[in-house]
C-alpha cells in the first residue's frame, strides 16, 4: 500500500511537515483553487500576493503582486488531459 501511495500522491503529512518547518510560523498559507474535485500540489512556494476580497471568486481572493505580503503558496497541479 505504501509503494501505491507514492505513485499516487505528491506528499505524506510527515514529508508536508518537513518543508513547513522552513518557513515563519506566522506566515500565511493559502491554495490554488476552483471549481470542485481535489488534486496533488506542487512544492510550496512563497510569492508577494495582495488581498482583493472584491474579485470574483473565479479569480481569487489573493493575487501576486510585488508590493504585496508574503505567502505559501501551496498550488495544486494542472491535468492537460
């Protein structure tokens, strides 16, 4: 089971644990998202983002943005199929 679940996932909550040690305790941490289903992420990234709470929801509340706050960006994997 553990060998099927390396080929399925991208991160085991220990593996995940790990790479947060890394990062400020107080940093934010938002997703990729849209509509439904749920997906593997790439590793965590930090970018600026600023809040835009007005965005559509399509568009997410947070965009990149030089003079933004920092954030960890756990962004899900994009399926071409």
């Amino acid at each position: 089971m553990t060998e099927m679940r390396s080929k399925i996932f991208n991160y085991t909550v220990g593996e995940l644990i790990e790479i947060l040690k890394e990062y400020p305790i107080d940093m934010p941490v938002i997703v990729s998202g849209y509509e439904n289903g749920y997906e593997n992420f790439y590793h965590p990234t930090v970018q600026k983002v600023e809040h835009l709470p007005e965005n559509m929801y399509w568009d997410g509340e947070f965009q990149i943005e030089q003079n933004g706050i920092d954030a960890l960006i756990l962004e899900r994997e994009e399926r071409n199929d």
